[in-house]
C-alpha cells in the first residue's frame, strides 16, 4: 500500500470537497448545458432580452424547430422560464447566475 503524503486532515478536506452522488450528476447535467453551441448561442440571446421562437430564430438564423427542441431542454434543466402574452410564449433567462456562469466562461478565456 502507498503512503500518503498529505496529512489526514487535507485528505478529509479534500473527501468532503469533491463532489459525488447526486450532487455529482447535478453539476455533470448543469455543464453539460454549456456544451452545445446552439444552447450558448440561446441563453446569450436570453441574456439581452426575453424572447419567442419566431425571434430566436430569426435572430440566430436557426430554425424554429431546432430554437423550440432546444428551449424544451433548457426549460426542463430549469435553465430557461415562460411567460405567455396572448398565444406568443417567451423565453427568458431563469435566473441571472445563468449569465454569470457564461460570463465568467467568457473572462476565463480572454474574450
């Protein structure tokens, strides 16, 4: 067996650190929003303004059915909320800890 060379108490630290279980696979689904180009390029929009498919899509030159799969995603990951006006539904960043989280990406990266 090979000795550890950290004392007990980093390694306790480092156990109680380190993400498992549940909390693991919440972080793994979070992220992995952030792996789709269309997604990013989805939530930057939200960022500026709400917005429906129609715009989405006109904006982003990507077809609605593509903007409404994805935005059926990003709703379902809690990422994204609705409001209706009349029979027109719009989209809107959930919760401004989304763009944190990309602007920070953006910072990180020198952009």
């Amino acid at each position: 067996m090979q000795t550890l060379l950290l004392d007990r108490r980093t390694q306790d630290t480092i156990e109680g650190a380190v993400p498992d279980g549940e909390a693991l696979a919440g972080l793994v689904r979070f992220y992995s929003i952030f792996a789709d180009p269309t997604r990013i390029r989805i939530l930057s929009a939200l960022a500026i303004s709400e917005l429906c498919v129609t715009d989405l899509s006109r904006v982003l030159r990507i077809n609605q059915t593509t903007v409404s799969h994805q935005l059926r995603f990003l709703k379902d990951m809690g990422m994204v909320g609705t409001e209706r006006h009349g029979k027109v539904i719009f989209y809107s960043l959930a919760s401004g800890l989304v763009n944190e989280v990309m602007l920070k990406g953006v910072e990180f990266l020198g952009y």
